[in-house]
C-alpha cells in the first residue's frame, strides 16, 4: 500500500530530496512550502501524485488548513516531515532578541504547529509516523551557532518526550540529526547571521566561529541518499527515535555521547550523594 507524505519545506534541499524519494517509491506527496510558485515548478511532471500547499509553519492556521486541504485530496496522513527550517547563525551577542524570537518560531513552534494540526488524523488512524528533523547541532553545541542549536536541542527534546505519548495510538516517532550535507543551507538564500559586530572576539587568543561560509558547497552528505534513509525508516514497522544520518554525523555522535559518559562517571560520586539520607 502506499503511503501519503506530508512534507514542509518541500521546494528544495532535504523536503525536495525526500519527496523525490517517496515518489520514486510509489508514494503520494503533500508538497508544502512558503513559495507555491516554487512548489509548482518543481514537482510539474508528478502530476496527481502530489498535492503542492501554500505554508508558512509559524503561522498555526496555516498548518491546520494545509493538513485539512491533504486530507480531503488524499483521505489520510501516514508520514509527517518536519523539514522547513533555517539556520541563524553567528555568535549569541551579535544576534538581536527578535532574530532569536524568529528563529524559535519557524524551527520549533512551527514544527509544533503542523505536528499539532496532524495528530488527530494519525490518532483516527491509529498509525502514522513523525520524522522531525533535527541536527547534530541538538545534541552537540557549536560555536557560532548557539541560536540555531538551541532550537535543534529543543526538537530533539520535544521528539524523545511526543514519543512515549503517541506510542499507543501505533504512531512512531522518529527524530533524524543530519551531519553537513551539501544543500543550499549556507547559501545567503538560506542562512542568516547576527546584525551586530562585537570587536571584543576578535581579541581572544582563538576567536570562536562566526561564519560557516568556508563549509559552504564542501559538505559530505549526498542529500539524495539522505530522501532514499527517509523511506527506508518510514518502512520500518519499529524506526529508531534517533537516526543520526551521515558519517560526520556518526562519528559526532560517538565522540560527543562519550565524553557525556566519561563526565558522567568522573563526577558520579556526587551525583549519587545527594539524595536523602533516609531514602
């Protein structure tokens, strides 16, 4: 049988990729994104097999009306991407209060706000799966690149406590933390760094990164392998909460969650000192 995608962020980087995978696998797709235009053009030659929908995910109505408008052209939901995102990057006190406050509302809130929009269509289902796209910046911090990491950590938190909440209703939830892949993430159409220039950091014996331009084109992931990852998990009748995807990403994972341990076993004697004496 197959399934019914619905994906933000759809016009390009990892929604296109994994929407051109579905498809490839004899899928439908619910194509979402900010420019419809875009949309349009890039899944012209797919024809009834996709749905393209005007969404801007930190706007809430619109997430309820576009998972409203799948349902009626496709009857179901059985795969959610949380994809549309971007990055804000620089360093913490170089960017303003209102580009933080933006950065929260499209990366988390409006994940929040389709993930809220599709859960009673998965509920009336007793199935579906949520794949939320994280980063290894949600389990590892980065310098310049405190803003963008926080609103990854805050996904990676809010996908490993949504999990054992929908586990009954046979929903899945998956949360993938890609390495660098080489989109149009850095591009200037994507990223955005802070307004401000504070000359203080540039004074530190090794000032911390303020620009991730170098990186830009030279990433090791294959976006394309990364749409194919997706529909193997979605096959998955018992998909990993966390998929970390790429080998950068790999090895990320094992140095970080390591030096977590060893600090962890370092420090565990006090750990362990502070409960109650009569416990």
């Amino acid at each position: 049988m197959s399934k019914i995608w619905f994906i933000t962020g759809a016009n390009r980087g990892f929604g296109r990729e994994i929407a051109r995978a579905a498809l490839a696998a004899g899928d439908r797709v619910v194509a979402t994104g900010r420019n419809l235009e875009a949309l349009k053009a890039a899944y012209a030659d797919h024809g009834e097999d996709v749905l393209c929908l005007p969404l801007d995910v930190s706007r809430e109505a619109e997430a309820a009306d576009a998972v409203e408008q799948a349902v009626a052209r496709f009857g179901r939901i059985d795969v959610l991407v949380n994809n549309a995102g971007y990055g804000q990057l620089g360093l913490f006190e170089e960017i303003s209060a209102a580009d933080v406050e933006r950065q929260f509302a499209t990366n988390v809130f409006g994940l929040m706000h389709v993930t809220r929009a599709a859960l009673p269509v998965m509920r009336r289902q007793r199935d579906g799966h949520i794949i939320n796209i994280a980063s290894v910046g949600g389990f590892r911090g980065f310098d310049g690149a405190t803003v963008y990491c926080a609103t990854k950590f805050a996904v990676d938190g809010f996908t490993a406590s949504l999990a054992p909440e929908l586990a009954g209703f046979n929903i899945r939830v998956t949360v993938v933390e890609p390495g660098f892949f080489r989109t149009d993430f850095l591009d200037a159409s994507s990223v955005r760094y802070g307004s401000a220039k504070i000359a203080d950091y540039t004074t530190l014996p090794t000032p911390p990164l303020s620009t991730y331009e170098a990186y830009n084109h030279q990433q090791p992931g294959d976006p394309a392998k990364l749409g194919r990852a997706f529909v193997e998990l979605a096959a998955m009748p018992t998909p990993p909460l966390h998929f970390v995807a790429g080998s950068d990403a790999l090895g990320m994972a094992r140095e970080t969650f390591g030096q977590r341990v060893a600090e962890i076993e370092a420090h565990a004697a006090l750990s362990a000192s502070l409960d109650r004496d009569d416990v």
